[in-house]
C-alpha cells in the first residue's frame, strides 16, 4: 500500500513537471511585448530626428518610438518633470536647469549642429549687433543657447548687454512680429527663420554656425529611471536617432516630406530649411563632448540661468551611443 501511494506521487510530481515543462515552452513561442516609449519634441528642425525615428519604428515589433509634439519648452518641461515624458528633446541650458531643480536626467545625445538663424527686416538698415542697440530682439527663452550665443557675440563686438531690448517669443509668433515691425530681429531654431525669408519679409543677418562653429541647441534627455531600468529602451533609442540623423543627411528633401505631417507645416519650408543651405543644420557628429557641455554649463553660470555648477558626470551618459552609426535601414533609400 506504502509502495503504492508513492508510485502515485512520483506520477502526479511529473505530471507538474511536464506541465511546467509546457507552459514555459508556450511562453518562449509567445512573441515579445513591443515597448513603447513616447519622446517629447517641438516642431523644428533641431528634433526632425524625433519624428524620422517614429517612422521608421512604426513597424517594429519589439520597439515603438512615438514622437509626442509640444508647441513650447515649458509644457512640455513640466510633463517631464511630472513623469508623463522620460525622454526629450530640450534646449541645452534648460536641460541643465531641469537637472539643477533635482529632476534626474542625464544627457544622452544632441538633436544637431547648426540650424539656428538670426532674422532682421529686409527692408532695414541693420546690419551688426550694434545697429539693434536699443531695438526689440526676440528670442525663445533666457534658458535658451540662443540667448548664450547673442551674449558671446556681444561681448566679442562690445556690445552692452542693456542697451538691447530683449523679448521672449514663442517660435511661431516671431515671423508675425517681425513682418508687423513690433520687434526688429529675432534669434531662433528653424524652420522659424526661414519662414520670414521664404515669405520675403527678412533676410539673414546670422547664422549661429557663422558664430559658434558647430552650435549646439537642443539635447536629448532621458531619465535616470529609464535609464537604471531599462538600459535596452533608451540604447535603442539612441541608436534610432543616430541613424535617423544620417539618413536624413542624405535624404534632405526626404526627410522634409517625412516630417511635415508631424509638424503640420509646409514641406516646402522644411525643404527649404534642409538644402538652402545644405550646412543650414547638421545631423551628425551628435557625441555630446565634454568640452562642447562644459562651454554651455559655464556661459549658463554667468547669464545667472544656473545657480551652482553641476558634475559633468551628472549632466552626460554616452554610453548607449553605437560605435558605428549607419542609415537606418528602415527608411526609404
């Protein structure tokens, strides 16, 4: 009887293997949850790797990058401050000024090079930063690169910084103001320069990289949450706008009629943007360099936009960035 009840059990405990046994093989030919992950960015030319990258992971099956469009950096600082965003793309100053307000995030990659324009009246005598001394100067934000890189050239000219009216604009109104004369130059991130040229209102009286060689606005951020849990979203995602950008250095006019839809602006401008000139804005060499990040963290230090100095260690993560970067070979060739 003992001999039995044994047998029994030793038939019912293979049982329970055997069904274990099955169970895990179902679940290993159950195909891999796609993850998504929405990436916070503006409709300019800085994040056009954002939205090419969203293309080109719509048919992923195990990761979905969807560009979420903001209209302005304080909505969507705010979301990410919140937890509703744990990758973006930001104006580098603020980037840094989200860091210092105790949110942790860490720089991942760049957005570009380039592409940042100052727009004045075709029509008017100026021609320096010193003809716009006591005249209306728009600018996105005083968190903004561009706002730094008036400040250097100001001081290369010897400019005084009071004798220029500066007003902070979003974007899109600037080309209005400007056509409207309510103020005399701007300083921004494209498309939004190009519109006043293409329109025929302004003409160009700088470009950043004429200034600041290779010029860096925005970054790509990403939180340390995101970071610390799940190190294969966020590499992947680094390596998607990485080959984003280098398709869309050869892929220009591509590349615009790709994003239009996502910024709900006209292709043309995009276009124009991208070839007009083709070094108007770059996407590559996107490594963000000590060197380039210290340079900004210390100009942002003396414009007072940050309070203290942050560790270098605390601000960048190049770790995810690919050895080689490649066109994707999701997008169109």
């Amino acid at each position: 009887m003992k001999q039995t009840k044994i047998f029994v059990l030793v038939i019912l405990l293979a049982g329970v293997f055997i069904g274990v046994g099955i169970l895990r093989s179902k679940k290993s030919d159950t195909p891999i949850k796609q993850q998504v992950l929405a990436v916070g960015y503006l409709p300019v030319t800085c994040h056009l790797t954002c939205p090419v990258t969203d293309f080109a992971t719509s048919h992923n099956k195990n990761y979905r990058f969807t560009s979420s469009r903001f209209t302005d950096f304080p909505t969507m600082a705010e979301a990410f401050k919140a937890g509703k965003l744990q990758a973006a793309f930001f104006i580098a100053p603020m980037a840094m000024k989200i860091r210092e307000q105790g949110v942790k995030a860490k720089i991942v990659y760049l957005g570009h090079r380039d592409g940042s324009t100052v727009m004045v009246r075709k029509d008017s005598k100026i021609h320096n930063l010193k003809d716009l001394e006591n005249k209306n100067f728009a600018i996105p934000s005083r968190y903004s690169n561009q706002y730094l890189v008036i400040r250097k050239l100001m001081k290369d000219q010897g400019v005084n910084p009071e004798k220029i009216q500066f007003v902070e604009l979003p974007p899109p109104e600037m080309p209005s103001a400007l056509a409207g004369n309510s103020i005399q130059a701007y300083f921004v991130g494209e498309p939004h320069a190009a519109k006043s040229e293409v329109n025929g209102v302004g003409r160009v009286l700088y470009h950043a990289k004429d200034i600041w060689p290779k010029f860096i606005s925005c970054v790509l951020i990403v939180s340390e949450e995101l970071i610390n849990t799940h190190p294969d979203i966020v590499r992947e995602l680094v390596r998607g706008i990485a080959e984003s950008g280098e398709w869309a250095e050869t892929h220009r006019e591509e590349a615009a009629a790709m994003v239009a839809p996502f910024y709900r602006q006209d292709e043309k401008l995009i276009r124009y943007v991208l070839t007009t000139p083709k070094n108007r804005v770059s996407y590559r060499l996107l490594t963000p360099e000590d060197d380039d990040i210290k340079m900004i963290h210390d100009m942002a230090i003396e414009a007072g936009i940050l309070n203290h100095a942050i560790e270098l260690k605390d601000l960048i993560d190049r770790s995810f960035i690919p050895k080689v970067i490649e066109k994707s070979a999701s997008l169109p060739n």
